[in-house]
C-alpha cells in the first residue's frame, strides 16, 4: 500500500526542524563515534578503556534526547522510554565487553521493550512484521544446533522482541517523506542486521569484518531511533506578516503615519 505524499509545507517544517534541533545536538554523537573507531583498536576488551570507548556514543545520545525540549511530563512519554532504552542499551553494551553474553542479551532485550512502548500498536499493519518474524525463525533454526542450551532458550525470545520493535517502528511510517519516522525504521533494520551479524558469526560462521560491521551498523541504528524523538518537540514556527488589525465594527485600521 503506497504511503500518502506529504505537502511541500509538511516536508519543508520536517527539514527545518532536523536543522534546528537535530544539527547542531549529533555532534557530539558524531566525535564519540570517530573516537571509538580511532582508538578501539588501541585497547583491549574487558577493559574500562574500551568499555568507556564503546559506550559513550550511546551516552551521548542520552544527552540528544535530554536536549531536545525534555520534560516529566506524560506528553513526553515516547521521549521518556526511548531514553530507558538507550540506558538499557548502553548497560547491555557494558555486560557485552565483558563476555557476559546472557546478561547482555537481557540487557538489550529489557531495551526493545522499552521500544515496543514507545513505538506501540498501531496502526497494526501486520505486513511489516509477518516477512521479518519468518526470517527471523529461518535463522534461528539453521544455526539452532551449534547453540548453547541456554542460548537455545535466550535466542528465540531476544529474536522475538527484537523483531517486534523493527515491525512497529516500520509500521509507524505514515508518509515516505516524514524524516523522523522514516529515520527510526531504518535504525531498527539496522539493529536487525547488527544483532544477525553477532548472530551469525558467533554460532554459525565467522563474518569478515564483523566488529566492524557490526558496531556501524549499531551506532547508526541508535541514532536513528533517537533522532524520532525530535518529532515530539515544538515545530519550527516561521515568521508570519502581521495582519492590519480590525476595529470593532470589522474595518481594518489604517496606519497613521
């Protein structure tokens, strides 16, 4: 089903609000990331250097979502969990560099939830989730045999929530021009592909370049779901020319010069 096209009013306010808001907030986003990568491979796992290293874009996006007009209030609500997802993100993110993979797993899943919240039930468009949950059983079964017991419990459920916060993040695409919306369903495909890749060369084969690819594919995955709560802020107000004010019989008022 096509998605309706946005007016060119709706499309110039989304820009105009990525400028404003988003801009000038990723940078600190953007220097965390490039510092990660530079400086990874320069520590070593398990360590505090790499923990610290690996965890501050996630931090940095906390400190997004902070900027961009938050407040304990219930309006903010889809603010507010997708904040608790990135704390328990970063908390899986920790437990992961320390080997602690069960852990870390729970971490991450308490962390899709949050996003489920967020992203909630409707519309439903079970089309989204259908095609991703077959998939989703399809990998679990070819590398079902080299798991671990306790990942033969784990991995089907993780999967479960993972797959469901990409279906309702995808499903909330009204228009394919509303950035916002359009940016968090990429995220959580990417978050997909991430996970898989984890997946995939940890139990069935090894990936080339997985940390690579795997961690690029996180940090961007992260910022796109964090960059949706910039739809919840004000819209960018453009200037209006002042209208000539009306007497109280209804004629407009002539400026005395």
């Amino acid at each position: 089903m096509a998605l309706p096209p946005p007016s060119d009013t709706e499309t110039a306010t989304e820009w105009r609000r990525m400028a404003k808001v988003a801009a000038p907030r990723m940078i600190l986003f953007l220097i965390t990331v490039v510092l990660y990568f530079s400086l990874i491979g320069l520590t070593e796992r398990r360590t505090i250097e790499s923990t610290v290293l690996k965890c501050l874009p996630i931090v940095s996006l906390w400190v997004f979502v902070l900027l961009t007009g938050f407040e304990l209030k219930k309006s903010h609500r889809y603010k507010h969990l997708i904040l608790v997802g990135l704390i328990f993100s970063c908390s899986g993110d920790i437990l992961l560099n320390y080997d602690l993979f069960e852990a870390g797993m729970a971490g991450f899943g308490v962390a899709q939830i949050f996003y489920i919240s967020a992203f909630g039930f409707q519309p439903v468009r079970p089309w989204f989730g259908l095609p991703l949950y077959g998939l989703g059983a399809a990998a679990v079964a070819l590398m079902f045999h080299n798991l671990p017991t306790i990942i033969k419990i784990c991995l089907p459920i993780y999967g479960i929530l993972l797959l469901t916060m990409c279906w309702r993040s995808l499903a909330r695409i009204d228009s394919a021009k509303n950035i916002f919306r359009m940016a968090c369903g990429l995220g959580s495909v990417l978050f997909v592909i991430s996970d898989s890749i984890i997946a995939f060369d940890k139990f069935y084969s090894p990936v080339s370049n997985a940390q690579f690819a795997i961690m690029i594919t996180y940090y961007v995955a992260q910022f796109g779901i964090a960059l949706s709560v910039i739809e919840q802020t004000s819209p960018v107000k453009t200037a209006k020319s002042p209208t000539p004010k009306k007497s109280q019989n209804g004629i407009k008022q002539k400026k005395i010069s």
